[in-house]
C-alpha cells in the first residue's frame, strides 16, 4: 500500500496513464490484475461436483442465510454507519452506501480461498449475489439513498439513477470473463492430463499467481488513487472510519453467531462473503451519475482501498489463530454422516433408474409379444376362415359327385377330372380298352395331387362294374370318412391291383 501511495503521489502522470484506456468501469492496469487474481481461484472450483454440494440440506441452509446476511444486515449496517459517521458529508455518505450495496461477486473467491474456506460453496454463493445484484442494485439505491433518509428528515437526492447495463457488464466482465477461462481450463486439462496432473501438478504453481495478481492490483490501486489520498487526507480518513467498522463488523457477525452450528469452511465462506464488496461497481455508478471528481466516486473509490487491506489481513490471521491446516482439494464441507446420506440418496436414485428401466424394457417386450400375438392369431383366424371356405366347397364337390354316381342316369365316361380330349367313353363290351384308359389315368394320377374322391370317381365312370366293396377296406374308409384326402400312390396301386385282379 505504501509503495503504490508513493508512486501515485510522486509520479504524478500515473493517474492519467491509468485512466487513459477503461475497461468497462475501471482502467485497464487494474482490470487485469482483477482478472489475473480471480482465474487461478476459479480454475480450482470442483464444478463436477456442484451437483452434489446442491444436494446437501445444510448448503441451502447457508444459501437462505447468506442471502438474508448479504441483502438484509449488509445494507442496513453500511447505511447507518454512514450517518452515525458522515452526517455532516452527505456526498461522501452517498459514496459510502453506493459501495455497501454492491455485494461482492470476484474478490471474495480470493479471500476465501487464502483462508482456506469452501471454494466450491463460495463460488454458488457469487453466482447467487451476480443475479440478485442484476435486479436489485438499483431499486436498493433508490431505497437506502433516497427513501430511508427521508423518514428522518433528511432531504432525499432525486438525481441518483442506476440503469441494468453497468450492473450487468460488471458481472459479465469480472465474473464472467474468469468463471468462463477456469470451467475452459479445468475442464480441458482434466480431460487431456487427467485428474490427479491437474489437482497436484498444475494448481499449486498456478495458484501462487492469484497472489502476484492481488499485490500487484492493490499496488496499482493505491498508486492511481495516491495523490487523491494525500491531497484529500481529511476526507479518506473520515469516509475511511465507516468502511473500516462495515468490515470488521460484516466479517465477525456470522462468524460468532454461526460457529456454534456449521464447520468453519462454511462459518468462514459466509464471513467473507458478508464482509466483501463489488467496489468495481460502486465506482461505475457513483462516476456514471455524480462525474469522475465528485465526493460520491472518491469515497466509492476508498472503498477497496480499506476493504483490500482489511480482509487481507482477516484471511491470513485468522486461520491461524483458530489453528486451521490447509486442506487440499477438499470437498465442500459436510461431515461423514451427511456424506454417506448423499451416497445411499445416490445409491437408491440409481437403483431406481436401473428398475425403472428394467420395468419399461420389460414392458416393451410385453407389449411386442402381445402385439405378435395379436398378428399371428389374426394370421390363423384367415388361414382357419379360407380353410373353412374350401371345406364347404369341397363338401359340395362331394355330395354333387355322391348324387352323380348313385343316380339312375349316371353313365361310364361321363364323369373324370383327367383333362383328356381322347378319353374313351367306356362300354362294358369294350373292357379290355377302358382298362387301358383307365391304368393310364391311375398312372397319371400319381403324383399329381389329386384328391382320394376324384380318382375314385374317374375310376368308376371308367369301370361302371366294379362295386365299392371290392375295393380294399383302406380305400373304402378314405372314401367314406376322408373324400377330400389327397391320393397317395399306395392308394393308386391299390387300385391298380383291384382292376387288375376282380374287374376283367
């Protein structure tokens, strides 16, 4: 701090240097250190695993907590120590409460992880006040800068004005610009060096450069801010006395009050989180509505001045006097018993995914065997149903050829399904011919799939004097109970035999 204050103060062209190029609300030379400190810290988060921390009953506790701590205690405490200190200074005072409500959303990832907090809760909490800050900034400087001070007579500024814009491009340059590099980098030297590289090869030289970034950016703070301090001594120590007491204040309320109940990764996380401010912020809109030389930006611009230095020293003793080890690559703070919860939670989710699943595939299977079924019956029923159709008609064909050949006029010839054009109509004079026509036609028949019946009754118009009891018995049954059977060739030479043997 000393060594910035000197340069500011005897360099005197470095606050013009300084402020020649912005980048978004603040110069360029401190922008990169904001960014070079905060990408190491966000390269350590265990985002893999934010699931899990979210899964925890006692985070969400933390959450509701914080919130409360953040959006309730915080700008209530800044605002009165504004008055109870600055009520003679109301431009310095504004100053003051500009920066109170600019909950932290960078810096605090540095100072918890230099006290050894919850990196991983931390970096939930951040993304929680990056929201609320989006929608309440302005609203909460309408409220604590003109509303509150007109319940106790004080004459309200009707020119404060806080516009989205400069609320979301601070949380998109300082948090998103190194939220986005560390889930880049984790993710991707995870994936190509593997886990164990990552975690104890490459983030213990990696992290030490978060350090370099928080010195050199205190050192160019109070080296642009250096002749401001000296020239306005009076000022930067009476607007000094309420940042000082916000502080102190912020850090220990949680601290003593949530010891007694949560471990000192989270307690510590929520003192941190409660103490620390969005300065980058504060000073955007206090230089947007009041311009670069009010008293509004100068005392905005204090503001980290006495927050860097402070928590600085917070983070480092501390832990110390609490007798804290480091504890690497630890997870987000639950005991054993919480954390073998987690794991039977996991363990039942699992297994009722793996039955559900069971039980839809099963269902599946179910459904296509049904719907198979469904087919194959519907298969059978029309094979059943053309089957029924040929019956009746092979039914009909036999009872035609029954009548035909049990009629009076039935005569030799005039029935045979054997498409000849020569067949000889037979005479019981010319035997010896319709014996040759009809061995010829048995002959034919074999083979041909032709039915029991109508081989029968080409035989009898063939051989009107043959009887049926001639025939043999197994020809006889076929022709009474199974007329529609098709003919075999041992039935053809039965046949054969019969003609030969009892006919002529």
């Amino acid at each position: 701090m000393i060594i910035g204050v000197v340069i500011g103060y005897y360099a005197p062209h470095v606050q013009e240097s300084f402020e020649t190029v912005q980048f978004g609300s603040v110069s360029v030379p401190i922008a990169i250190g904001l960014l070079l400190m905060m990408y190491p810290v966000l390269c350590k988060i265990q985002y893999e695993k934010i699931h899990i921390i979210l899964s925890n009953r006692q985070i969400w506790t933390q959450i509701a907590i914080s919130i409360f701590i953040n959006w309730v205690i915080g700008p209530i405490v800044m605002t009165a120590l504004a008055w109870a200190c600055l009520h003679d200074l109301p431009e310095l005072r504004t100053g003051v409460v500009m920066v109170g409500l600019a909950r932290c959303i960078a810096m605090v990832l540095i100072w918890v992880d230099l006290a050894e907090g919850d990196s991983d809760y931390c970096a939930i909490l951040v993304a929680i006040n990056a929201i609320l800050q989006i929608a309440l900034y302005s609203p909460y400087a309408i409220l604590f800068i003109n509303i509150v001070p007109s319940w106790f007579g004080a004459v309200p500024d009707n020119s404060i004005h806080v516009d989205i814009w400069p609320v979301a491009q601070s949380v998109l340059i300082y948090l998103g610009i190194p939220l986005v590099a560390g889930i880049i980098t984790r993710f991707g030297l995870r994936s190509l060096k593997g886990a164990e590289w990552y975690d104890k090869k490459f983030l213990p030289p990696f992290g030490s450069l978060a350090l370099l970034g928080l010195l050199y950016t205190i050192i160019v703070m109070f080296a642009n801010q250096g002749h401001e301090i000296i020239d306005n001594i009076r000022s930067v120590c009476r607007t000094a006395v309420p940042l000082l007491c916000y502080f102190v204040i912020m850090f220990f309320i949680p601290l003593f009050i949530l010891r007694f109940f949560f471990s000192y990764r989270l307690v510590v996380t929520q003192s941190f989180t409660a103490s620390s401010n969005n300065f980058e912020l504060a000073i955007a809109v206090a230089i947007g509505t009041y311009g670069i030389h009010s008293e509004q930006a100068l005392a905005a611009t204090i503001g980290p001045l006495i927050e860097v230095p402070v928590l600085v020293v917070l983070s480092y003793i501390y832990p110390k006097r609490v007798g804290r080890k480091p504890l690497k690559c630890e997870m987000a703070a639950v005991d054993q018993t919480t954390k073998k919860r987690l794991q039977n939670r996991t363990a039942q989710k699992n297994y009722r995914e793996r039955k559900n699943n069971l039980i839809q595939t099963l269902q599946d299977r179910i459904r296509e065997l049904e719907e198979s079924k469904d087919a194959q019956k519907n298969q059978l029923l029309s094979e059943i149903s053309t089957l029924k159709r040929e019956n009746e008609l092979l039914k009909e064909d036999l009872r035609l050829l029954k009548e035909e050949i049990h009629s009076d006029s039935f005569q030799p010839g005039h029935y045979h399904t054997v498409k000849d054009n020569n067949v000889l109509q037979c005479a019981p004079e010319n035997k010896e011919m319709c014996k040759t026509k009809v061995l010829n036609m048995l002959s034919q028949s074999k083979g041909a799939y032709r039915r029991i019946i109508q081989v029968h009754a080409d035989v009898m118009s063939y051989c009107p004097g043959l009887k049926a009891e001639q025939l043999p018995y197994t020809l006889q049954r076929k022709i009474e109970y199974e007329p529609s059977a098709i003919a075999s060739e041992e039935d053809i030479d039965n046949y054969i035999h019969c003609i030969n043997d009892t006919y002529l």
